[in-house]
C-alpha cells in the first residue's frame, strides 16, 4: 500500500473530552483513526495542516466557537466538515451549512449514524478519485478526478457535497432531480421530515455558480426538485 492509499485520520474538535473518547472507541472499530482537541484555535491550526480526510466539528467551543472556526477554516481549505449541534437549534444547523458545513448532525446521536455519515462523505471523495473525466455544460466545465470546477474560465471553490451536486445537475443535463435524490446523492442519506439540508446546499452552490457566470443556472421546479438547464451552446461529456 503507498502513502496515498493509506487513509488520513479524523480530527474531532469538541470541548467534551468524554465523548471525544466514545466516538474515537467507536471509530476505531470502524477502522477509522481519530485524533481529538477540545479548543477553536487548535482545531482551526489542526484542521487546515493537510493531515486529516474530515473534520467532526462542534458548535460550541472555548476561545473560537465552531461556526467561526468554519468560517476561518472554508477560506482556506474545502476539507470535508461534519457539524455537531445542539438538538433543535436550527440557527446553528443552517447557518453551518451556508458557511459550507457539508452535513450536520444534532446532539445527541447515535454512533451509528455518525459513521454512516462520514462514510457517506468520504465515499464521494473515494469515487472521484479514478479514471479521467471532464464535463461541460456551457460555462461550466467539470474535472471529476480532480475535484475541480470552473464557470465562465474562473475556477469554483466548492464544498465535497456542492461539487457532488454540480456533478449530479451536469450529468442530468434538462432533467429534474427530486430533493429525495439528490440528498441520497449528495449526502448519502434519506430526506427527512423538515429536512431542509440539500436546499440550502442548492443555494450556495447557484450564488457562487450565479455571480461568476452572470446566468442563473440552477432552476427551481417548485413542488418537483432542481434542474440545470442545458446550455445553448450544447453539452459534452
């Protein structure tokens, strides 16, 4: 096995120091390797060293709370971010993923579905990881295996699970993908009651799709889904 097929640990940034340690006992078995620190500032210096695939992230933390924190971090680096956040607190939750939190989960929660979660995200990673693709659909040009997106030549800084999406709507080129399948897609998970996750997904990625091509690209179909609408120009694959 080479270095690059040897998968890089997890950071967990969390001030409780008694779950950090359940969750990496549990990972553990998983296989995954887990390193924890309980500060902002310490996550954020961890987060951004190039030596972690995910970042588990809590909201409430000392000297940096965790949305700063992913501010900080989404200006530096597109690292994959699991958000942990009080029950029931959706100002938190949303305003994590307009930030560019890639899915949340809300405390407390079952092990279980924390590593379905991170499973999910490195999945995506995984899959693009191989082979040599390029899509394009007008403006838009995709390079699959290495991760990277431009819309009008300038190049898109995008979370793992928007770049999932821009895939999704550029290989359905006119077609409308229900909230139901690009959650599945994107986020590796069924669309829950109030679930409002893959929306606010949807929207960060037409703002940043929207103000460097100057189109609006992401169409919404209410009561149906999304659809990226087919380039005059036609599209390759």
């Amino acid at each position: 096995m080479t270095d690059q097929q040897i998968p890089k640990p997890l950071l967990i940034v969390d001030d409780d120091k008694e779950l950090c340690a359940l969750l990496a006992e549990r990972l553990a078995e998983d296989g995954f390797i887990v390193h924890a620190v309980h500060d902002g500032r310490e996550g954020l210096e961890r987060a951004t060293s190039g030596a972690y695939s995910l970042v588990i992230l809590d909201v409430m933390l000392p000297h940096k709370g965790g949305i700063q924190v992913l501010r900080e971090l989404r200006a530096l680096s597109s690292i994959p971010v699991l958000m942990l956040t009080a029950r029931g607190d959706d100002v938190d939750r949303i305003l994590g993923l307009e930030i560019g939190a890639d899915d949340y989960l809300p405390k407390p929660f079952n092990p279980r579905e924390l590593v379905a979660r991170i499973r999910a995200i490195l999945r995506r990673l995984d899959d693009r990881s191989a082979g040599s693709e390029l899509l394009t659909n007008g403006d838009i040009a995709i390079d699959v295996p290495r991760r990277e997106a431009m819309v009008d030549g300038e190049p898109l800084s995008l979370t793992t699970v928007e770049f999932a999406l821009l895939e999704t709507l550029v290989r359905n080129i006119g077609r409308i993908l229900t909230r139901e399948y690009l959650t599945d897609i994107a986020l590796g998970r069924k669309l829950g009651s109030f679930d409002r996750t893959i929306d606010v997904h949807i929207s960060n990625l037409r703002k940043k799709l929207d103000d460097r091509g100057g189109n609006q690209h992401i169409k919404t179909i209410r009561g149906s889904g999304y659809l990226l609408a087919p380039s005059r120009k036609g599209t390759e694959q």
